[in-house]
C-alpha cells in the first residue's frame, strides 16, 4: 500500500462510488466505509442515477473519499477535466480520489490479444475503443479517450489536486491516488 493511502485510509466514512455497475469498492482499499453508488445506468439500482459529468445534484464536500474504476475512459477528451472537477468539488477538504484506468502505453490498434479478461480476451482495439461485446448491449461503454502515466497526472493537476500520484501495475491498468488540499 503506497503511503499517501496509508496516511489518510483511517479518515473515510464515506466513499463515492462512481460507475459501479453493481459491484462494491474492493474491500483493502476503504475498509469500515459507507459506500455511496453512482451510476449512469440505473439497472445496477445505484443509490444516484447520473454521470461523472453533471454531478451538480451531489453537494459540495459530500464525500471523504471517491472511487472509480473503468469510467474516465468512456467520457470525451474535453469532460475529463469537468469530472475530475467534479470528483474535486464534492470532495470534503483532505479527501481523496482513486481513479483506476486502462493503461495504454504500447498498446496497438490490432485485434492481437494483450490479456485475458473475465469478460473473455482483450485485444489492442478493445483498450482503445472499448470491448466490442460490451458496447453491442451498452453504447455507453464506447471508450472515447485514454491515458498513460503523463496524460492521466496531467489531467488531475490541472483540475487543482494537492498531491497526484499515478502507478502502472502488470494488468494493463493505471491507477491514480489524488489529494484535496485540506481547507
């Protein structure tokens, strides 16, 4: 565990769950937590139905913490900057964000598989644009941007986030730990 989450894990009671389709945040990350669902289709029964987007129904400093996982990627370029501000404003001062995304550093547009998946083999096209089989029954889970290490950090410091560290693991993901600066 890196020591920005060790540092601050003890303070969360409650975590906004943005895009969980039905799944709960994994337990190590936020342990004794009240999680809060949000999600932009309401078949997985979120708490809020809506989009990282337009968060304006959350109120401002809502949340010690915000998860998500597999969603920047399915907004266009120009949002990700209004949802990471959006992660930002209902963030309580000292809050944190986790941000899990595709890693796309090497990656190549072929139909070459990179890894398998629960949901069955993930090639180079689907990192880019998202997983074929999904976006037939779900067009909102079309992927319209993506990220490497740079890009990603970038973009949650130019929102404002106190402290950002961005780290590649060996599954094809980035995740990214941000900070709101205390008040």
């Amino acid at each position: 565990m890196n020591a920005v989450l060790k540092d601050i894990l003890p303070k969360f009671p409650r975590v906004l769950h943005a895009g969980a389709g039905g799944s709960k945040v994994p337990e190590p990350y936020f342990p004794g937590f009240e999680e809060v669902t949000l999600d932009i289709d309401g078949r997985s029964n979120p708490d809020m139905v809506g989009s990282m987007v337009d968060m304006s129904f959350v109120p401002d400093e809502t949340f010690e913490a915000a998860y998500t996982s597999h969603t920047l990627e399915h907004v266009y370029p120009h949002e990700v900057r209004l949802c990471l501000f959006n992660f930002l404003r209902v963030l309580k001062p000292g809050g944190m964000l986790m941000v899990v995304v595709p890693n796309l550093e090497g990656i190549k547009a072929t139909e070459d598989v990179v890894y398998m998946s629960n949901s069955g083999p993930i090639s180079g096209l689907d990192m880019i644009y998202g997983h074929h089989a999904l976006i037939a029954e779900s067009p909102f889970m079309a992927h319209k941007c993506g990220f490497v290490k740079e890009t990603l950090k970038a973009a949650f410091e130019s929102v404002g986030f106190a402290k950002v560290e961005v780290h590649a693991d060996d599954c094809f993901n980035l995740h990214a730990i941000a900070v709101k600066a205390a008040a």
